[in-house]
C-alpha cells in the first residue's frame, strides 16, 4: 500500500456551510486539514499532519475516493485537486 498526499479545492458555496467541518469528518474525511486563504476553501490530505495523509493502492483510487466523500455533502464540490509534484517549480 502506499501513502498519497493531495490537496483539494473546493467550490465556493463551501465557505457559506457553518459546519462544514463537521459535515467533511461525517463524510468520511477526517484525515484532512481544512483550512481556507484568499477566499479559497482547501482540504489538505498531508503527510506533513500526523494521519492526515491517504493510503492506498493506486493515487486516483484514492483521490477519487476523497471527492466521492466531499461531493456528498450538499452544495459542495471540488473544484481542482493539487498533488505535491504540481508545486515544485525548477
């Protein structure tokens, strides 16, 4: 099995649900840091928080399986997903 790190961005609509956290941890996420800047809701699954990480077999399983559990909850949808390769410049 092994250990993916991502981000993902969420609609707006987002930012307007007070407990959002709590509806994201029901959902199944619980292994993720939300965390919002500049009017961006992000929900990090990060190797950098203890468990805040996924694992797996394949990366799109698992990705794939956190948007599932995002787009659960009414209102909501992810708009992009940043992997930590996306944020290395040379």
């Amino acid at each position: 099995m092994n250990t993916y790190n991502f981000t993902l961005i969420l609609s707006e609509s987002s930012q307007q649900i007070d407990n959002l956290e709590d509806l994201l941890f029901e959902a199944g996420c619980d292994d993720a840091t939300l965390s919002f800047s500049n009017g961006i809701t992000y929900l990090e699954f990060d190797r950098v928080v203890p468990f805040h990480d996924r694992d797996g077999d394949q990366f799109f399983t698992v990705l794939n399986s956190a948007i599932k559990q995002v787009e659960s909850i009414n209102n909501i949808s992810v708009i992009k997903h940043i992997t930590h390769e996306d944020l290395v410049t040379k």
